[in-house]
C-alpha cells in the first residue's frame, strides 16, 4: 500500500525528540544508542530486514529520470539499503561512520564504492549527488548539523528520503511485541500515523534552513518472514538491547523470547513478522 500526505507543521513527534532543537540529554542518548551497532555488525546484516523495493522507488522518483542517478546512502550501515539502490541501477555511495559496519558492507557489496564519513560530515563534492537517503538511521543524525550538509551535496531540485521499517502495530500481537521489545522512542506504524510522521518531516525543514520544499510520506507493506529464534536474533540487534547491562539484555530477552513462544502466531515455525516500511521525502530548493 501507498499512503501519501502532504504535511503541515503543527505537530509534536509523539515517539521521540521534538521541537526545533536537540537537548544535551537527548543528545547524549543519541549518540549512545547511535554509537552501539558496530559490536553486532554481522547480526545485524544477518538478521536485519531490508527496504520494500517499491518505498525505494518513490523516494527516488522525483528523480528517477536522471543518468546517471548518483545516489548516497548516509549512515549506511552494513549496506541494507545500499544494496536496495545497487540493484536498481543507481550510482550510489556509501556512507557510515562504523568501522566494523563499514567492514561488514564491504564483505557484502564489495563492487559498491563506499566511505567513511557521517550525515554531519560527508566526503564528497558540492552538488555532487541527485539523491541523498537514510535508512533507519535519520533519528541518530545531529540535524541541525546533517540537513545543511545534505543540502550542501545535492544539486538543486534533487530528494533527501528517509526509511524506517516499523512493527505494524495495528495487529494485535505485534503491538505486544514492539511495548517488549522496542524503547518508547521507537517508531511503530501507529506512532508514525499519530504524529511521528509529521514530526519527523518538520525537523527536517526546520534543520534545513529553508533550503527544502515541504515534503511527503508514504508507506509501504514489507511483512518479514520469520521464526520465533530469527526474530529474537533481530531484537537482540536493536540498540536498546546493545546498551543493555548483560543480566538485564539476558533477561529481557528471555521475556520477548518466552513472549513468542506463547503466542500462537509465533511459536509453530515460520511466520510473517507485519512491517510496513515508511518513508518521507522533500526535495532541495
């Protein structure tokens, strides 16, 4: 499915930070949770689901005439998304400051040019790029940082897209997963429509500095497949877990794991994991 809405700017995000500028403990916890992926680099390109290809496209759109389509792919992590832009034709750069995630994409995508550097700091030219995307990463970004720098690198009229794959909590057992499983900061399919999706568009045309147009938001099915263990192994990933003490991560994962053992949809082999990939765009002035 495709839900597109133009959006105004009257919302606070109801899943995480809000309003025009980063508090220091906000900002502390961004970076801690930002910062823990690189110790589970191969579980998380093992275990980590990829983008619906149709979510991809609409972002690109705007541009999608364009040869070659020069794409980067910021905080791009073992190369989810990169790999998703590969496959469709287009030049694309990748981007992450992780040595060890960095490390993992290269083993995965070795034809793909990638680089170290961050959305605050990223290591190509002026105006050298159509298209600038995050996946599952916008939310560690400092944007009040990132979006000029975004801007710095696109060519006018070109997209910045953001991407996350959310729990489809309007199913019954999967709202009861993601309040186990996630941190209240989490987007899932309601918060995104119960304010997280216009919050999110806000900051970045307020971090832009009027260098953006307004932008859209559109979602797309990506049900997962998966078993009971798969699925652990994926929460496990998840950066609330990766900060965790170890007898509190033990514990707690011992909780989700009893969790999906109990359920019926969860506990008889393979099964499909509703998620929605959802996705914003606006396009550089």
């Amino acid at each position: 499915m495709a839900d597109h809405e133009q959006l105004s700017q009257n919302t606070d995000d109801q899943s995480g930070a809000s309003g025009p500028a980063e508090g220091q403990a906000e900002a502390e916890d961004r970076l801690l949770h930002g910062s823990s992926f690189g110790a589970a680099a191969a579980a998380y390109a093992e275990h980590r689901p990829g983008y619906a290809e149709t979510a991809v496209r609409w972002a690109l759109e705007p541009v999608w005439s364009r040869r070659p389509l020069r794409v980067i792919d910021i905080g791009a992590g073992t190369g989810k998304l990169t790999a998703t832009l590969a496959r469709l034709g287009a030049d694309v750069t990748a981007v992450e400051p992780d040595q060890n995630m960095l490390a993992e994409l290269r083993r995965e995508l070795p034809s793909v040019r990638s680089v170290s550097g961050s959305a605050e700091e990223i290591p190509v030219p002026d105006g050298s790029a159509d298209a600038v995307l995050a996946g599952q990463a916008m939310h560690w970004f400092d944007m009040d940082r990132a979006m000029p720098e975004i801007a710095r690198v696109l060519i006018p009229g070109g997209v910045f897209a953001g991407l996350w794959n959310v729990d489809d909590d309007r199913v019954g057992w999967v709202a009861e997963f993601a309040e186990m499983s996630k941190r209240n900061a989490s987007i899932t399919m309601l918060r995104w429509r119960n304010g997280g999706a216009q919050s999110r568009q806000e900051r970045v045309i307020a971090a832009g500095s009027g260098l953006f147009h307004a932008g859209q938001t559109a979602e797309f099915e990506n049900g997962q497949a998966r078993t009971a263990d798969s699925l652990l192994a994926t929460v496990a990933t998840h950066s609330n877990f990766l900060v965790m003490d170890e007898p509190e991560r033990t514990s707690r994962l011992a909780q989700v794991r009893d969790f999906l053992q109990s359920r019926p949809e969860t506990s008889h082999g393979e099964f499909v994991l509703p998620m929605v990939t959802v996705a914003l765009r606006a396009r550089r002035r």
